[in-house]
C-alpha cells in the first residue's frame, strides 16, 4: 500500500480500496442476515495501522519508525514487521472478545 500511495495511481488506488470496503461490508451483511448460525464482522487493520503510525509512541515505537524502512513498523516499503502484526492480533482477539 505504501508504493501504491506515493505513486502516480494514488487516486485510482484509493478508489478501488473503498470500492472492495464496500462490497465486503454489503457481502459480510448479506451473509449474516442469511445465516442465523454465524457471527460476523469486519475488522479494519487500517484503522489499527493509523493508529500506530500516527501514534508511534503509544506502541512502543520511536517516532522515526513510522517512515523507517527495517525499523519498527516496516519491514521494507510495503511489508510491516512482526510487532505490528502481533498489534493486529491484539486488537482482533480484544475485538472478537468483546461479541
């Protein structure tokens, strides 16, 4: 997402972004609606990953980490780290948790 954003395609990638957002919220309603033995939602690691780049600090990462490649946060230009996926996995299990 990261080479995505700061390439000539920005706006045609954001808009597809929402685009998919869309269609998986109106599919993951229609399929609960369908299903009275299943439990769904939608849990969005951008949000989670604004956080944490816009709060490097809160998560116990320096604020340089936020656009430091092999730091942190990043792992190279586009892939995140171990830590921040374990960030990830903490916020789903709190967020299946608390259904």
């Amino acid at each position: 997402m990261n080479l995505a954003l700061e390439s000539n395609l920005a706006n045609e990638t954001k808009g597809r972004i929402h685009a998919w957002n869309e269609l998986l919220i109106g599919q993951a309603n229609d399929f609960t609606r369908g299903s009275n033995k299943a439990t769904v939602f939608v849990f969005s690691s951008h949000q989670v990953l604004t956080e944490v780049l816009d709060e490097p600090l809160d998560f116990d990462f320096t604020e340089e980490d936020a656009e430091t490649e092999g730091a942190g946060i990043w792992a190279d230009d586009s892939h995140l780290t171990p830590s921040v996926h374990a960030i990830f996995a903490e916020r789903m299990l709190d967020s299946l948790i608390k259904l």
